[in-house]
C-alpha cells in the first residue's frame, strides 16, 4: 500500500486526532514486486495488539494481503471489522508485467471460512469506473464474506481520491 495516497494520509490524520483511538499504517515491503508470503509474514512480524475493537483498512493488494493474514491466524483471534477500498480477486485490464505480479495473488484462493472465523463485519467500498476491478467483484465479496458494499462515482482505483469519509462511518 502507497501511504502517499491522499486517502489514506487523511485517514491517519482522522484517527489520530480521536480520543482513544490508534492508527498503525504500515510501507509493505517489495512494493513494486508483492509476495503473498513476504507481505502475510510482515503483517506477522508487525501487528502485535489485535483484539475484537481493531478494525484493518486496505487498499487494493492491501486488501489481499489482509484476508491472507486473517486466514492463516489463530483461530481465537476475534477482530471488529474491515474495510476495504478497491478489493480484488480477480483483476481486469493490466499490462503484462502487472498480470504477472498479480497471477500469484489470483491464481491462489483464499479460504473464506476461515477469514468468517475471525470477522463478521466486512465493508468493501468500489469505483463505478475502476479500471483494474470489475463489477463482477462486487458480489464475490457480497456472497463470499458477506460483505456490505459501497459504490462511490467515478473514483478509479482510489490513487488520487483525498477523502473516504465512509471509512470512518464503518469505524465509528
């Protein structure tokens, strides 16, 4: 995940200026070449405090990365929620170079069950005009995990966009 991306600068700035509330954001290794394994192992090595008040927000491969880590975990841990801007399980309209990035991240399942077993609350918020994530998604995210869906107009990949202010609905 890019933290230079207007949103996500603005979301820090949120939660930090709330009484009782934390933020941890972290720069993923290997950003331009993402590994499944590399990135699930530094969410590992870096969250220490979950409980059933934190909530995981991601972007994208972010989101991946998230469901990925959440399936692999104790089966005890208990976490308020997600929230998901642009989420993927499949992609549309890259260049080669991209698809082959990508082509691990989709090409290996992820076990919704499992991602269940540790949260019930899921928020997924699309573009009506993003390039990289269909429509179709959508109701993966819908049927699969159960997820409410939020569309905003015209955002694209959520690159550019300074404010998401229903993230912090979701977290209230």
């Amino acid at each position: 995940m890019d933290l230079n991306t207007p949103w996500i600068k603005w979301l820090e700035k949120e939660i930090s200026n709330r009484e009782g509330w934390g933020v941890k954001s972290f720069d993923m290794p290997n950003s331009k070449h993402p590994r499944i394994e590399e990135w699930v192992q530094y969410l590992r090595d870096n969250i220490k405090e979950i409980d059933e008040e934190t909530y995981f927000v991601g972007h994208s491969i972010g989101c991946q990365t998230i469901m990925r880590f959440l399936e692999k975990s104790h089966k005890n841990l208990k976490i308020a929620g997600c929230v998901f801007v642009a989420p993927w399980l499949d992609l549309i309209g890259l260049a080669e170079e991209e698809l082959e990035i990508a082509h691990p991240w989709i090409s290996n399942k992820i076990d919704f069950d499992r991602v269940l077993d540790h949260v019930g609350n899921i928020v997924c918020i699309f573009s009506s005009n993003d390039s990289y994530v269909s429509e179709e998604e959508q109701k993966k995210f819908e049927d699969n995990l159960h997820a409410k869906i939020i569309i905003k107009q015209d955002m694209e990949h959520f690159e550019e966009v300074k404010r998401i202010p229903e993230i912090l609905e979701v977290l209230r």
